[in-house]
C-alpha cells in the first residue's frame, strides 16, 4: 500500500442501515483479520455511487437478503472488474451463471455444513441456515464457480462459492 493507509474493508448491510448489524459483522471480521493492518468502515446506501470508495477498498462485504438495484449491482461489478474482492453473507448478490434459490424448506433450520479445505479434507459443523443456496443456470456458457460448501442434505445444496 502505497498511501501509508491500512487498506479498507467495506460492509454494506442493506438500504436502511443497521448500527447492531454492522457491528456484529464488524466484530467477526476482526477476529479473522488483523485489525492493525486493515480498517472496517460501514458502506451506507447513499454512498454506494457517489463516495469513491471503488479504488481505496480491498473488500466489500454485502450482507443483506434484500434485492441489490441495478445501479448499485453495477457499481459493484465495477468494484470486481478492478480488482476489488466481495464476500456475500446471505445476500442475493450474484452474477453470470450463478444465481440464488430460496428453499423454505431449508429457512431456519440447523443442517451440518461441509467446508472443502485445499488439501482436499473436509471440516463439518452444524449452523442455522438462511434457505438461500447456489445454483447454476445452466444455460449460460460461463465459467463454473468452485464450491467451497454444501450442506450435508440429500441434495448436497451448494452454499459457499468462489468465482
């Protein structure tokens, strides 16, 4: 980093923004990353296309179940085609091939959640699921994400991705 600045982390938690919501994401990044070297600041609504966040920020977090306008899906595809990362916490933030299905049957409920680990190992825990999970149309000729979860379900529901 050039600036001498620590690099930026963004949350965006929806279109009414939530103070209790933001610091509970805030609070979980920051035992996962080391709050010395990076800074947490909130994404509000009213900035997303007017504050020039798109160059100074290594990671946006979306974390809201509400629909994304298409000014601001563009604003955020604008942020990955420079570079910039995004991680979706129950979001339907999506694009290209992948799309988000919501299966009530699943809304709510604790399933056993399988990480695939690099080394090819697997990690299994119980967590409360959202319903939301990934899925690929698959009439659109783009690249496939790589499934880093699923659930432990008969239909092995994909539920973390790396594009």
């Amino acid at each position: 980093n050039l600036s001498g600045k620590p690099p930026k982390i963004l949350v965006y938690v929806g279109s009414d923004y939530m103070k209790t919501k933001f610091e509970q994401i805030d609070s979980i990044l920051k035992e996962c990353i080391d709050p010395d070297n990076y800074v947490i600041y909130p994404l509000l609504e009213k900035q997303i296309l007017k504050v020039p966040w798109l160059d100074n920020s290594l990671l946006l977090v979306i974390a809201t179940e509400e629909p994304i306008s298409e000014d601001n899906h563009k604003q955020f595809l604008t942020f990955l085609a420079k570079g910039g990362k995004i991680l979706g916490l129950s979001t339907s933030f999506t694009f290209g091939s992948i799309k988000v299905k919501s299966k009530n049957e699943l809304n709510k409920t604790i399933h056993e959640l399988v990480v695939f680990k690099a080394d090819n190992t697997e990690v299994k825990l119980n967590l409360l699921t959202s319903g939301s999970v990934f899925e690929e149309d698959v009439q659109e000729d783009i690249k496939k994400a790589r499934p880093l979860s699923r659930l432990n379900n008969p239909d092995k529901d994909i539920v973390i991705i790396h594009l």
